[in-house]
C-alpha cells in the first residue's frame, strides 16, 4: 500500500491544528497571504515579531523536517520560468481573491463560510485549467 496518503492525512492534520490553535490563541484568521501581506505593506506594526516567526516557521519547520527524512520527492518541473511563473500567479490569485487557501480552504470552510467555499472552489477550477493549459496546450509541464 502506498504511503503517500498517510503523508497527506498528516500534513492536513497539522495544518487544521495550526489554524484552530492559531484562531484560540490570536483571536483571527490564519491566512497566511494575509500574514505576509501585513509584513509587506507595513500593516503589521504591532504584530510583526508575530508574523514573522509565523512565516519563518512556514519555512524552517519543513526544511527542517526534509533534512531528517533524507530529502524529499516531488514531481515540480524543473524549468524555472514555470516555476517563477507560477509563484507569481499565486501571488496575485491570492491578492486578487483577498485570502489564500488557509485563510479560505482551510478556515473558512471549517467555519462555513459561503465566501471561504466560492473561493475554494474557484481555486480548485482555476489550478485545473492551468494544468490542463500548461501540460496538455504548451507542454512546459
């Protein structure tokens, strides 16, 4: 039986309890677009040190965690334009959208909302036909 499911089940457990434990203590949202924009735009006056160890975290936690496991496998291309590309469409998709798939996905459709679940769907509907696009009609994927 394969084992990546179980990597899947984990890592989305991990990030439900962030986002609860993050709402219990901070009293908001866990969006993380929404936490790097406040660093950027400067919005984050007096919650940066917040913010920035919440995004060091994103970062470290699984680095750290790739070097104890030997490295990981992922099946990313490895052309940079598409790679560049492609983190800039989530850049603006997530602006675009006011939230990201942990502020949407994760906590709004955990909390029901009608606007967390049209984003989500959306998301989903988008990175599908961007696929399809990138693979199948310009096959840089």
């Amino acid at each position: 039986m394969q084992e990546a499911w179980i990597w899947g089940l984990v890592g989305g457990l991990l990030i439900g309890s962030a986002a609860a434990l993050f709402l219990l203590v901070n009293g908001r949202i866990m969006g993380a677009s929404g936490i790097l924009g406040g660093l950027v735009d400067g919005s984050a006056k007096g919650t940066s040190a917040e913010k920035i160890a919440f995004i060091a975290g994103l970062v470290i936690v699984p680095a750290v965690i790739a070097l104890a496991m030997g490295g990981v496998k992922t099946n990313i291309t490895s052309n940079p334009i598409v790679i560049i590309a492609a983190g800039l469409l989530v850049g603006v998709g997530t602006r675009l959208a006011n939230g990201c798939t942990s502020g949407h996905g994760v906590c709004g459709i955990s909390r029901l909302s009608l606007r967390g679940i049209v984003a989500t769907v959306f998301y989903l509907l988008g990175g599908g036909l961007m696929m399809v696009f990138f693979r199948h009609v310009l096959g840089v994927i």
